[in-house]
C-alpha cells in the first residue's frame, strides 16, 4: 500500500420534503478506508440520515450521521471485538479487499446531489 485514491459518491434524492431517499453503491474498492468527507446540498434538511457501509462480503456500517446537515471530515472505523465476539472500545481503519461502498440517505428533500461523499482510500 502505497498510494491514496479518492472515491466520489454524489447521492440524488427522490420523494417528499423530509423524507426524500436516496443511494449510491461505489465500484470495487481494495484497500483502507482512511476518512470520509460527507459534503451537503446548501438546501439539505437537518433531517438528513446518511449511512455509510460494506455492500457485501461482511455488511459492515462505517458511519451513520443521524439528522446531520453540515459538511465535514469524519474518521471510518470498523469496531472491533475479541476472540470470544466481545466489543473493544478500539477500532480500525476498515480495510477492504474486492468490496464495494453503498451511501444510503434518507430523510432529506428531493435534491440533486443531496449529500456526496468523498471516500479517501489507501491503496
């Protein structure tokens, strides 16, 4: 690993004012998850969910941003639990190898670009 690469999600929403959805599910990604910045429309509701996570292979959640309209650099963590399943209060960067991202949004108007997230992966 050696190389930093950048990962574009922009997500458009349909539907109602308040409750608009929307999804963007990235291309194969191999390597670490160093940040994410999640970028909001100017016209993004305080009501804006946005979840961030592992399409497949183990279906992880890497953020979830609950009634959250303001832009931002976010860490990625994947939790981490012992050799018995039990939670630690570590994480790590998660690290994927032949796996895609899905950017989930809900709770926000029907908007262009509703929320685009900037995956920055180490490669």
């Amino acid at each position: 690993m050696s190389t930093f690469s950048e990962v574009y999600l922009p997500v458009t929403t349909t539907g109602s004012a308040g409750s608009a959805t929307g999804e963007k599910v990235s291309g194969v990604i191999n390597g670490l998850i160093y940040s994410i910045y999640v970028k909001y429309h100017a016209s993004a509701p305080a009501t804006t969910d946005v979840t961030i996570a592992e399409t497949d292979g183990a279906t992880r959640t890497f953020l979830t941003l609950t009634n959250v309209n303001t832009s931002g650099t976010k860490p990625a963590y994947a939790a981490v639990v012992d050799a018995t399943g039990t939670a630690l209060s570590s994480y790590v960067a998660p690290a994927l190898a032949g796996r895609t991202v899905t950017v989930s949004v809900a709770g926000a108007d029907a908007l262009t670009n509703a929320v685009e997230v900037y995956l920055y992966v180490l490669e």
